[in-house]
C-alpha cells in the first residue's frame, strides 16, 4: 500500500487572490517581513497498489484526469509506502 | 427538435428547464449526471449553478460524470450544447472549450446585471441578437475570470470564437465593465465548429419581461430559428 501526498499549487504568473488576501492579512498583523504568499490545496491519497513504478503512475494519471487544472495549476507529489 | 438539462446536483436546472418547458413551450427532458446514453436530443444544456458544490475547482467534478464523455461525443458529432455559468466551468474542465477559469480579481462573488456586446451574431446560440448589439444580462459568479493564454487568445480572435465581451452601456469594452477580470473582457466563447457555447452571465434568468428584462429569451430563441433554417432548407421560421 502507499500513501501519496499531493501539493496543488497555481503556476507561475496565475493570479492568486486567496494569497493576496491571506498576505494583506499578516501585513496588516504586522507581518512587514512576509515577501509572498502562495495557496495551495494538499490531497491524500491511499492506494493499494503493490509497487512504487505504477503507484507512481496512478498519481499522475490522478493529477492530470482531475486533481489539477493544468491550465492554471502545477503539482508535485511524495509517494511513501505504508503497512495495511 | 428536442432540449435536454442535465441535472447535476447543486445545479439550477429548474431554471433552464423552465424557461423551454413554460417560457417557449418546446420539449425539454432531464438528463442524469450518470447518463451513459444520450438519445433524441438536439441541444443539450448544462446549467448554471454549484454542481458538486464546486469541490475541487468550479465545475470540476461535474466535468468528469459519465454524462460528460456523451455529451463530448454528441458535440463532437454536431450537437448544440450550451454551459451557462457553472455550465461554461465545466466544458472548459471537460475540454469541450479551451482555457480555464480563475477566481474573480476583487475576491468577492458578483451578482448583478452586467452589459454584453454581441461579439458573434453568426452561431446556433446567437443568430436572433444584431452583430455589436449592446444587451443585458445577470451574472452571479465568484469563478468566472476567464483565463487563456496569448496565443489562445489570437486564435479565438481569429476564428470568431469570442461570442459575448463585457462592455458598458454604450458597448465600450473598457476594464471598468470587466466585473471579474477576464482576459479581453470575455464573457462567452464557442468552439471552432460554433456548436458549443459557454457563457458566464445567465440568459434563462432574463428571459421574461417580469425578470427585468428578456434579452436572454432570444438566446433559446436563436436555437430554434438555426434548427429550423437547419431541418427546411435555409427557410427562416417566423414567430
């Protein structure tokens, strides 16, 4: 079994308002330093596949067929195995 | 020449269905999210609304229901199909459109009339409202910044793929009218072929003078008319 950890996050240059808010937020707690901020979403997934080659395969197939909008969205993600 | 409004939940189908149904007085049926055929239909619509409840992204899971890969097919074969609001999130999830949608610019949901200039007058959607004429509609949306890039863009440009811009009263594309920051204040776009349309702001809302106003009744009205100039040989239907 593995555990996959998704990070979803808007590409380069893709307007972020949730980010834009979030950061005028902390400036406005007076968090002068905070240079950017940048959201994101985080999927966990838990796959019962015996081994890491097409675990990983199964990610990306995930990501790319419904996770991420990858007209506007980037991702990366960590595959960790797992006891049953 | 049948309608068909796909149901998904968290969608305002009863809106669209309505206005067919009671509005028009032509045939309309439901469609089912878990729909694996899709027959005797000629225009399908996908309504406005929160399917799913817009987990995800806006349109996002709708977009991969069994009833989507029909419709593709259906588009694929010339079937009208129609995605108002949530609708329009989700061909462009599907592909059916090109592009994709942001979160509004200001960060707040919208919802008031807006203006709309005619961009296309020439497709199934829009055959009964005047190239450049000035119309209005509702929007509610916080979704609904349209994103493509710049070479998308060109290409929608040159192919008169952009059916509807946001404008002011006087039909000045100007940014001060663009209510959630689209790219060339875009409101609506179609495919190459013209037979699928995706639109943000919502015709079924505005389709009774009782409503504020009925420029949208001439949307649904333009199918007819090119179902009929399509069936009887180029003759124009009058009302």
């Amino acid at each position: 079994m593995f555990e996959a950890a998704v990070y979803v996050t808007l590409k380069k240059g893709i307007l972020d308002p949730e980010g834009k808010a979030v950061k005028n937020s902390l400036r406005s707690l007076g968090y002068e330093q905070v240079e950017e901020v940048k959201s994101g979403k985080l999927f966990l997934l838990k796959l019962k596949t015996q081994d890491r080659k097409t675990a990983e395969e199964e990610v990306r197939q995930i990501c790319e067929k419904l996770l991420v909008n990858k007209v506007l969205e980037d991702y990366t993600f960590e595959l960790r195995e797992v006891g049953r | 020449m049948k309608f068909g409004v796909v149901f998904f939940p968290g969608a305002n189908a009863a809106d669209c269905f309505y206005v067919i149904d009671q509005v028009i007085g032509h045939p309309v049926s439901s469609i089912q999210p878990e729909e694996r055929e899709l027959v005797g239909f000629d225009c399908v619509i996908l309504p406005g609304g929160f399917s799913y409840g817009d987990y995800l992204r806006a349109g996002a899971l709708a977009g991969a229901a069994p009833v989507v890969e029909q419709i593709a097919d259906f588009a694929e074969q010339g079937g009208l199909v129609l995605g108002i609001g949530n609708g329009f999130q989700i061909l462009l999830n599907a592909g059916l459109l090109p592009g994709a949608m942001r979160k509004n610019e200001n960060f707040r949901f919208c919802c008031r009339d807006v203006f709309l200039r005619v961009e296309n007058s020439r497709t199934p959607f829009t055959n009964r409202y005047h190239q450049g004429e000035v119309i209005k509609y509702p929007i509610a949306h916080g979704e609904g910044n349209y994103y493509v890039d710049a070479d998308g863009l060109a290409q929608l440009e040159q192919n008169g793929q952009v059916v509807f811009r946001y404008c002011n009263e006087d039909g000045e594309l100007i940014p001060a009218a663009n209510p959630d920051g689209s790219v060339g204040n875009i409101a609506g776009i179609c495919n190459v072929k013209g037979n699928v349309l995706g639109l943000m702001p919502h015709p079924e809302r505005c389709s009774e003078e009782i409503l504020g106003n009925a420029y949208g009744l001439r949307l649904f009205l333009s199918v007819l008319d090119w179902w009929g100039i399509h069936t009887q040989e180029g003759v124009m239907t009058d009302e």
